[in-house]
C-alpha cells in the first residue's frame, strides 16, 4: 500500500503543538488569543486543505487574517450605529431645548 499524506488539519495540529513552548511561555491574559488564532485557522481547515500550499502556515496565517478581518468590520458596522444613535440623541436633545427657549 501506498503512503497517506497528512491532512490539513493535521498539519496545523503538527503546527500547533510546535507553538506549544512559545504559548507556555506567554503571559496568561494572551495565552486565550494565542489559541483563538489557532480556532481560526482550523475554522478555515476546509479551504486551507483544498489548496494543499507547500506551506500550511501560510494558508493558516491568511485564515487567521480573515477572521479578524471580519471581526473589524462588525465593530466598524457597531461602531457607526452607535454614533448614529447617538447623532439621533443629540438632534433630539437639540429639538427640546429649542422649544424649551
């Protein structure tokens, strides 16, 4: 029988557990971020093994980006409802006190 070759996954489990003394080493408080970049990367795993890169981190690098890219742009999109709530506050409160002069 022929040789298997690893999966994606595999190769960013092999990747992660290269990580290990690098996290270890961390302060606590970014030991969470250090894993939840790793989540990330495996929450693209099915892309990542599709393109089958030389290099897995690369693939796992751009998941990583992806996600934060994302992430971005919901609290720009929070972001600019809350200053628009806000700028509707404001007028409001203007609308009032003009009446009240």
């Amino acid at each position: 029988m022929g040789r298997t070759n690893p999966t994606y996954r595999d190769a960013l489990r092999a990747i992660e557990e290269r990580w290990t003394e690098f996290r270890r080493v961390l302060r606590r408080r970014d030991q969470p971020r250090f894993d939840q970049l790793f989540e990330y990367a495996r929450e693209h795993a099915d892309a990542g093994g599709l393109l089958n890169h030389q290099n897995p981190l690369l693939p796992a690098l751009l998941s990583v980006d992806l996600e934060q890219e994302a992430r971005l742009d919901a609290h720009e999109e929070r972001l600019e409802e809350l200053e628009a709530a806000l700028d509707e506050r404001d007028g409001r409160e203007a609308d009032l006190r003009e009446r009240d002069e």
